[in-house]
C-alpha cells in the first residue's frame, strides 16, 4: 500500500478528517483540540512550519464542516481514511 501524505483520514480530534500529512502536523505542533485548531485556524499557515495555504485552506474548510455540530457526535459512519480524488 501507498503511503499517500494527502490520504484524508480521522485523527484525534473527534470528527475531523484531514490529510494525514496534517495530523502529523498538528501532532508535532501539540495540537489536539479543536478549540486549540480553531484559535490559530486564521493564521495557521504563518503560525505552523509544514502547513502551507492550500494545506490551511483544507483545515480550515473542515473546521467550517464541523463548527455547526460542535459538542454532537458526526451522523453516519465515515470509513477510517478514504482517498480524496484530485489534487490539493
């Protein structure tokens, strides 16, 4: 199996999935809340070596996804990681 950078995948924090590349990231960063992600989310791409502006533009695309149903368990299942088609 490929490792992929840009496979989207869930990660720690609960109803996100974004590119593992980014949880790798935020991991590094000791980032693992949402309200710690949403505080930088703005200035995310000058705040965090290894996010770039299309790597902020997914995170925060995803953090407008969840921002309705903060604190409510994702309806449906989503499989673990699946492949994005397309380019970042």
């Amino acid at each position: 199996m490929r490792y992929d950078a840009y496979q989207i995948c869930a990660g720690p924090i609960r109803g996100l999935h974004l590119p593992r590349k980014a949880w790798e990231v935020l991991r590094n960063e000791k980032i693992t809340t949402l309200d710690q992600l949403s505080a930088i989310a703005h200035r995310i791409e000058q705040l965090i070596p290894g996010i770039g502006p299309k790597m902020a533009r997914v995170i925060r695309a995803e953090l407008a996804r969840v921002a309705p149903v903060q604190g409510q368990q994702p309806k449906g299942h989503l499989p673990h990681c699946h492949q994005r088609h397309g380019t970042m």
